[in-house]
C-alpha cells in the first residue's frame, strides 16, 4: 500500500464498512506509510524530519501577493471580524480564513495532545502509535496554515479567542471516552476534509491572475488534505460498525456549525448549500493529487 487506494476497500465513500478482520493489516501499512511520508518522529522533540524538510521549503518560497493588504486591516479583522467591513477584500477575508483556521486548529491540537499525552502515554498498540504521529502532523497544519500570512507580508501573531462551538467540539475529543473518541473525532476528521478541499477549490477561484501565488497556497492545502484523508481511514478502520453510524451522524451535525466556529467561512461563501453537499461528499471528489499521494482504506 505505496500511495492511495488500499486492495483491502473498494469504497470510496468514508463512512463504508471495513473488513475489521484486516485492522490490523491496515494499521500496520498505515504507520510504514506515515514514515515514508514524514521520516521517524522524534520522541523528544515531536519532529518529523521530512515534515520540516517540506515547511522549510514553503516557508523559503519569494512568491508575493502582488498587491498590498494593511497589517492594522488584517489585525483589526482578527481579532473582531465583521463582514461588511470596507478593508476585508476577498484577498484578506481568504488569508484571515486561512489563520483562523490554523488558530482553530492549533486550539484543537492544544487541548487534545494535553489530555491524551497523559491518558495514552504508555499504551503501544497500533492505534495509540498511529495517534502519536497524527498529533504532530496537526501541528504541521497549524504552521502551514499561518505560513501563508508570509506571502502577503502579514505577521499573523493576535491573539486568538476560540468560539465556544469550537470549546464543546474540541474538549469533545478530549475528554471522550474511547468508546465515543473515536467516532467524535472522525466526525472532525470527515468535515476538516470537506472544508479542505473547498476552501482550495475557493483558492483557486481567488487568484486566477496570480498562477504562482495560487499554486503556493494551493499547495499548502493539498499538503493538509493528504494528511487528513488518512486520518478519516484510520479513525474508520478503528471504530467498527456502530462508531462508524456514530460518526457519519456526528459528521452530518458538525458540519452544520462550521461557520459558527469560524465566521470567516461565510463571509467566503460557506452557506446551507454548501453544507447539505457535505452528505454526498466522498473520496472521488477530492483533487488526484491528493487521492494518489493520500492513504485511504
């Protein structure tokens, strides 16, 4: 299982039953996967070589946004976001979506890695080893995400006052027992894939006239979305039949209160519309780099 598609399903849709009796086939692929993809983590300082190897070369990247967004605009709009302000163009309200979205994550990240670190940290069986490396690859989206403050010279460093449907989504995770962590967090997963992939689909809308400014943010996401789409095939692979009924229901709820976690969305467009796609959404629908470099089973 090199890339993309395991022999192991022929489903394309996340919340398709598994062959349980290959669990532990698909977990064990999974973490050859995840070294390939990141290198071996380093236990003392979270790491992944390859990861930092990756970031460091997006972060190098010279491309800028060819026009100019205010630092004072862009710091106001954080910290109070209001959608008919006269600053907030598609350019800004598309990058303070993007640093909310890095802010909501690194929140999630926080909270989550704090309790599981002392809950899980002497369990050594595949799922809890596969959960060590996707904590840190979370980490990875928080500062992919913030790194695109970079191309528009933006310092993306305000504080960051999380909504409180984000609070109960998040401490959700947390504290769930593992009957219900799994399936809680799918939910996550499965939407953070649709949102993923929509915001680049808006990416690619937003700077048709900058191809190389496009193609930087662009790959940012991509990056994200490989990592992500993992993360829903593991979580489903471990939950069995009732986790996986749980965690499309869950899917279907969390999706609805996107825009209440992160207001930018709707300024971008996330609408009622956008989120009843959300129950058709599957593994075709995502772009064929991320279905050929991606781990799906």
């Amino acid at each position: 299982m090199v890339s993309t598609r395991s022999p192991l399903t022929a489903s394309s849709s996340f919340y398709a039953a598994a062959d349980d009796s290959q669990r532990d086939a698909v977990l064990e692929a999974y973490i050859a996967y995840l070294e390939r993809r990141n290198g071996r983590l380093d236990p003392k300082t979270g790491t992944l070589p390859l990861r930092e190897a990756s970031l460091d070369k997006m972060n190098a990247s010279p491309i800028r946004f060819a026009g100019k967004l205010s630092q004072a605009d862009f710091d106001q709009l954080y910290a109070n976001f209001a959608p008919k302000a006269p600053a907030l163009t598609p350019e800004l309200l598309l990058l303070l979506t993007f640093c909310k979205m890095n802010a909501g994550e690194a929140y999630g990240v926080r909270i989550v890695k704090a309790v599981h670190g002392r809950r899980d940290k002497d369990r050594t069986d595949l799922a809890s080893r596969v959960i060590l490396v996707a904590q840190e690859e979370e980490e990875y989206h928080t500062r992919i995400l913030v790194g695109a403050a970079h191309y528009f010279g933006i310092r993306a460093d305000g504080v960051y006052h999380p909504k409180p449907a984000l609070k109960v989504l998040i401490h959700s995770i947390a504290y769930a027992p593992r009957l219900l962590f799994h399936p809680i967090l799918f939910a996550s997963e499965a939407v953070g894939v649709y949102l993923f992939n929509w915001t680049l689909n808006r990416v690619s809308a937003f700077y048709k006239g900058q191809p190389e400014l496009q193609d930087a943010l662009a790959q940012r996401l991509t990056e994200i979305l490989i990592d992500e789409i993992g993360h829903v095939a593991f979580n489903r692979t471990v939950m069995g039949p009732r986790g996986r009924r749980l965690g499309r229901s869950l899917a279907l709820q969390t999706v609805r209160g996107m825009t209440l976690m992160t207001p930018e969305l709707a300024a971008l467009g996330f609408d009622r519309a956008v989120e009843r796609d959300f129950a058709a959404f599957d593994f075709r629908d995502l772009p064929q780099e991320v279905r050929s470099r991606g781990f799906f089973a």
